[in-house]
C-alpha cells in the first residue's frame, strides 16, 4: 500500500502560502472586496489578513477549512458551467434556494455552516 504524504520539504508553511494564494486567485476571480475576503476567512484582523498577503504566515485551521470548501465551490461551479465568465458569475445571481439572496450573500453572513451549506447545493446539483 503507498502512503500518501507530503514531501518533507513542503512545510505547514507552504501549504498554508498555497492555499492563501488560491484564496486570493479566487476572491479576484469573484471580484470580492476586502472586506468580502476578510469574512470569507473567519473574519481575522485586518492587519492580520494584510501580512497573510504580504508574508504569508501560518493560517488557523478554521481559515484553511474554509478555503478548502471555497475552492470546491470554485470547482464545482467550473464542473456545472464550462463558460468561466458564468462560473464566475453564478455566486452572484439570486438565488431561490436562499430565498433570492445569491450564494455570497449566504456565504457572508460569517458563518462556516452558511459556505458548506453553498457547497452542498451545487455539490448535489452536479449529482456528487
């Protein structure tokens, strides 16, 4: 049986980085304000999101879980539609489901459970 593991010379550290990195890819993609990333993250400091920026930094693992499920969501919406600009554009539309609040208006309320619950909508809308 093969062992799935990190290479030794990819530290917390980098993961984190990594993982920060595809958060900012995203929030651009998206066109998420500052104010909209600071929420998606768990609402650290901002002075706190700011050296995430700059120097990278160890992420708590709220932050790294919720990026996790940000990311899926990127990914799934890119599964249920091939044109990137509507990918992209889907978080925004209003929605019946939230009772025509959009996905991101959901998923900012702050709370963990309201951005897997956006995950598990389009989770089962693409059968998975």
């Amino acid at each position: 049986m093969v062992e799935a593991t990190a290479p030794e010379s990819f530290s917390t550290r980098d993961r984190d980085r990594a993982a920060f990195t595809a958060f900012i890819r995203l929030a651009d993609l998206w066109q998420l304000s500052t104010d909209q990333q600071i929420t998606l993250l768990g609402s650290p400091a901002r002075s706190t999101f700011f050296k995430w920026k700059k120097e990278g930094g160890l992420l708590p693992p709220d932050t790294i879980e919720r990026i996790s499920h940000l990311v899926s969501i990127y990914k799934c919406l890119n599964i249920l539609f091939p044109d990137p600009q509507r990918a992209d554009d889907w978080i925004r539309r209003q929605n019946h489901y939230w009772h025509e609040q959009s996905a991101l208006d959901r998923m900012l309320s702050g709370k963990m459970a309201d951005i897997i619950d956006v995950r598990r909508y389009l989770d089962a809308q693409r059968g998975g």
